[in-house]
C-alpha cells in the first residue's frame, strides 16, 4: 500500500520538474509555430550556471534562480530578434534546422566548458525529503510541483489579463488580424522566445537540483518537453502541468509495472495515443 | 487622402497587381470592383503593409506609405477588416474589440466599446461569447467593430458580405454610409457589385492587374458591359 503511495507521489512529484520544463516548450510552439530544439541544452546551460555560482561564489540556486531567469530571457529575447526572427516566416524546416544547430552548438560548448562528466549540483537539501504518512516527499521535487503550479498561474494571469498577454495570444490565433491590430509581431516574437528561454532555465535548475546531468542531457529533456506538450495540447495555459502529471505517473507507474527499461516505449506509446484519439492534447482547444 | 500610382506587387516570382493607379479623396466611399482571384485582397494586404510592393508608391495625406511597417500604417489612421473576418477565434467578443485598440492609449475606449455595441446590439448580447462561436453575420460584425474601435479615418472592406444572408449584408453596408457620416473615408471591396455601387460615390474595376475603368458609382451601375460581367443582368 505504501509502496503504491510512494510510486504515485514520485509520478506527480517528477511531473513537476517535466511540467515547467514544458511551459516553455509549449509557449514557443504555441506562438511562433516554433518547435525549440536547442531548448534541453538551454535547460542544461542553466543547471550548470546554477552550478558554477554554488561552486564559485557560493551561491544558492534558488538565490540565483531569478538571476538566471533574467539572464535567460534576455538572451532569449535578443536571440529570436536578431536571429531567429530571421527565418522564422520561412518554412517549419528552416526553424528546425536552426535551433538544431544552436543545440549542437551549444552541447558542444558545455562539453569544452563543463566537460562530458556527469555532475549534480550539492546543496545541503538537494537529498533531503519530508515524511508523510510513511510516505517520503523529496523537498526539492516537491518545491518544483510548487513552482510549476505558480508559474502556470502567472503565466496564465499574464496572458489573460495584461495588454502584451493579449497581444500574445492575438498572435498566436490569427498572425496576420495581429498585425491589422498594430502588434509589432517581431516584439512580441523576442518576448515569446525569452519568456520561453527564462522558464526552460528555471525549469533546467530545478532538473540539476534533482539529476545528475551531462551536456548530453539536452536531448531527452527536449523529448520530454515535446511528449508533454502534445499530452496538455500545444498552447494551453494548463496544458503543461496536466501533461507533466499525467507523463510522471504514468512514467512513475510504468516502471514497476513493466520494469524501467519500457519507460521509454509508454512514453511513447502514450505520445501516438494521445494523436490518435485526441490530436488537440488532453486540454486542447478545438479552435486553433 | 489615399494616393496609389503605378503599383506592382505579388506573390514569389508572380505578379498580382501591374501598374495599378487609384485614388480615394477624403469623405469618399469608394468600391473596387474586380472577379475572383483579381488581385482585390492582393492590394487592400499591399497598402496595410502586410504585403511589400515591387515598386509604385502608396502615400496618405501625402506620406509614403511603402517601407512602413504594419503598425506604423495603423497608427496613421488606416484599418482594413479583412476578408473572412479573421477574427480572434479564442478570445471573447469584447476581447476582439478591444483588440482593435490595441494602439489607442485615450481615455474613451469604453465609451466607443458601448457605441459599437449601440450599432450592433447582438454583439452586446453576446460580449462573454467566445468569437468562434458566433454566426457568420455576427462574426463580421465583430471584425468590423475592431475595425472602428481604432478609430479610423481610412477604413478598407474586403468582402464584407462573403457568406451572409442578404438582410445582414444591407445592413452592414447601410452602416458603411453611417461610417462615412461619421468622417470615415472607405475603400469597399465587395463581390455583391450592385449593393457596393449603390453606395458608392465612385467606382474602380479591376482587371489584369490594372484598373480598367474608372466613373461614378451611378455611371458604372449603368454600365451595359459591367452590368454583363458582374451584375448577371
Ligand atoms: N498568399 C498567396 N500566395 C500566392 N498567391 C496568392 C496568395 N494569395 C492570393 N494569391 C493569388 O493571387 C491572386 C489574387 O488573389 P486575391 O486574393 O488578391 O484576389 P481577390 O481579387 O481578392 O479575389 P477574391 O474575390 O476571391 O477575394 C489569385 O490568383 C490568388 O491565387
Ligand atoms: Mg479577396
């Protein structure tokens, strides 16, 4: 009975991390058409910023959380202005092609930097967990539950309810109607893509803090950010933390049930079932 | 107002509009007539900056309009409701309307948002409604009502009747001569030729790419070969 326990609250606690790793991916897909797949080394370059500034300065990671957030987005901001802006009304392929690139790039950067050695960031929490009716809660997983929880909200309040969020989701309905509107869709673009980058970066500290990580991480972080955006619906302000539950428990359940080598193939499965009977994601909107 | 001399625009490698010369004088209705795939949309999309030209010019009030960005093109007082509305399907009714002031930072934005639901009171009813849900008739009045919640004085109309239930359609074009009361110059595109022209102080076909005629409203609806190629008379 405990051990079911503990296997669910480890599902639903791993969804956290998965979820604000998707509010990103699916923000950037949602607005721009703009499938990011540089953004699992994004997640990794902040992990190993967190990591530098505990090691080098002594920072802690959820002090230098906004820092990096900060850092993230403007460099996210000012990436998608002068670069990807560039080719982005171009065809899907070309958009590919470059995050792509950025990706190798920057995995082989973090290779010359970091080197290829699996490291975790050691804070005195990183291992430390409550205990709840026998059953155990890792602080750091459940602080990243949390965050995604708050963050989806904000998220959500911004879009909603500010003038640049209703800009934002003009654009992502109906690009053109946007512009007859007078939205600079280039700006609203940058934005989107350093929004994006910000939260993949306080998404990739949250993953160090509770993985061990290598340059080559990058990739099935994106994968994973991809397969939760399809389970929410692409776009979708909730999409991301019923994607991010629904893919940790059943990743979570999954592996006792088959064994840890099948998570991949459930991921999966789940992925092609999901475009089969619902293609529009579990919260998608038909309208879009 | 609207000044448009030896314009070429189009799409790839395939040009839509050739040497196209026009004009609309302030206060003027005024309707672009033209068959399916004529280039109508093609030019409206042009002067909004949606579309670079090849070469011409456009000037407003004497300004070059060619280089500017969408948004500048806006901010000058020029909107265009486009064809198929376009509206945004996931935001309510009001949210579309307040969109169209997107650009306006003045206190009356409250105040128009209630005159277009005085024009329109099925879009009051409907506020809370999400776009998408809406019946075609009422969809274009929604685009039509973001149009004029930016406060234009060059309005362009394309193919506001697409679809519509004849009452909606002389309905929504007897609010055009409103529009025009109001001090609202319009360049009308529509398919319905003979309704357009009946309001229209003067009339341009389009053909080929250039404008192949040019008169008053009344002498085009008199026309014996525009009358056999676009009124099915
Ligand atoms: N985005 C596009 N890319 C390529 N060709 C296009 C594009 N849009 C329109 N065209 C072509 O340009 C030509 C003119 O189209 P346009 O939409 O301007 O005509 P229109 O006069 O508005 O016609 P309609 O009455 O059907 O609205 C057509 O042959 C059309 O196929
Ligand atoms: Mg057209």
């Amino acid at each position: 009975m405990h051990l079911w326990g503990q296997i669910i609250v480890n599902g639903i606690l791993q969804g956290g991390v998965l979820g604000i790793s998707a509010l990103a991916f699916s923000l950037q897909w949602g607005v721009m058409d703009l499938i990011n797949l540089a953004h699992g080394s994004f997640q990794i370059l902040a992990a190993y910023l967190a990591l530098t500034l505990l090691n080098s300065l002594g920072i802690d990671p959820f002090l230098s959380l906004p820092l990096i957030f900060l850092l993230f987005f403007a460099a996210g901001y000012l990436l998608q202005l002068w670069i990807i802006n560039r080719v982005i009304s171009a065809n899907l392929f070309m958009t590919l092609l470059l995050t792509f690139g950025m990706d190798f790039v920057l995995a082989n950067l973090m290779i010359l930097l970091f080197s290829a050695d699996y490291k975790s960031i050691n804070t005195g929490y990183a291992n430390a967990s409550l205990h709840l009716a026998g059953i155990e809660l890792p602080v750091v997983r459940l602080l990243a539950l949390l965050f995604l929880i708050v963050l989806s909200v904000l998220l959500w309040l911004f879009l909603e309810y500010s003038r640049t969020g209703r800009a934002i989701r003009a654009t992502a309905m109906e690009r053109e109607s946007a512009r007859l509107m007078g939205i600079k869709i280039p700006a609203v673009y940058a934005l989107t893509f350093g929004l994006g980058s910000g939260l993949a970066a306080v998404g990739g500290v949250f993953f160090g803090l509770s993985n061990t990580f290598s340059p080559a991480a990058g990739g099935p972080l994106t994968v994973g950010a991809f397969v939760v955006t399809i389970l929410g619906g692409v776009g979708t302000s909730w999409g991301p933390l019923a994607g991010g539950l629904i893919l940790g428990l059943l990743e979570a359940v999954g592996s006792v049930v088959f064994g840890p080598t099948y998570v991949n193939v459930i991921t999966f499965g789940l992925l092609l079932l999901v475009l089969i009977i619902r293609p529009t994601g579990v919260l998608g909107r038909a309208a879009r | 107002m609207l000044k448009i001399s030896h314009l070429k625009a189009g799409y790839g490698d395939t040009a839509i509009i050739w040497d196209l010369s026009l004009e609309v004088n302030a206060g003027e209705i005024v309707a672009l007539i033209g068959v399916n795939g004529a280039g109508k949309t093609t030019l409206l999309r042009t002067i909004m900056g949606l579309l670079a030209p090849w070469s011409g010019s456009i000037t407003y009030r004497g300004r070059e309009l060619t280089g500017l960005a969408t948004d500048r093109i806006v901010g000058l007082g020029i909107n265009m409701t486009p064809q198929g509305r376009r509206l945004f399907a996931g935001m309510s009714v009001e949210e579309n309307l307040l969109m169209g002031a997107f650009l306006r930072r003045d206190g009356e934005i409250k105040a128009d948002l209630e005159r277009i639901y005085g024009l329109f009171p099925r879009l009051g009813e409907r506020r809370r409604q999400t776009a998408g849900t809406l019946s075609g008739g009422e969809q274009q009045m929604c685009a039509l009502g973001r149009s004029l919640m930016s406060r234009p004085a060059l309005l362009l109309l394309d193919e506001m009747s697409l679809g519509l239930a004849p009452v909606v359609v002389e309905m929504l074009l007897d609010l055009v001569l409103q529009i025009r009361e109001q001090g609202t110059t319009v360049l009308l595109v529509e398919q319905d030729v003979e309704e357009a022209l009946l309001r229209a102080d003067r009339g341009y076909v389009l053909e080929g790419g250039r404008i192949s005629l040019s008169a008053p409203a009344g002498e085009l609806l008199a026309d014996r070969k525009l009358q056999e190629a676009y009124l099915g008379l």
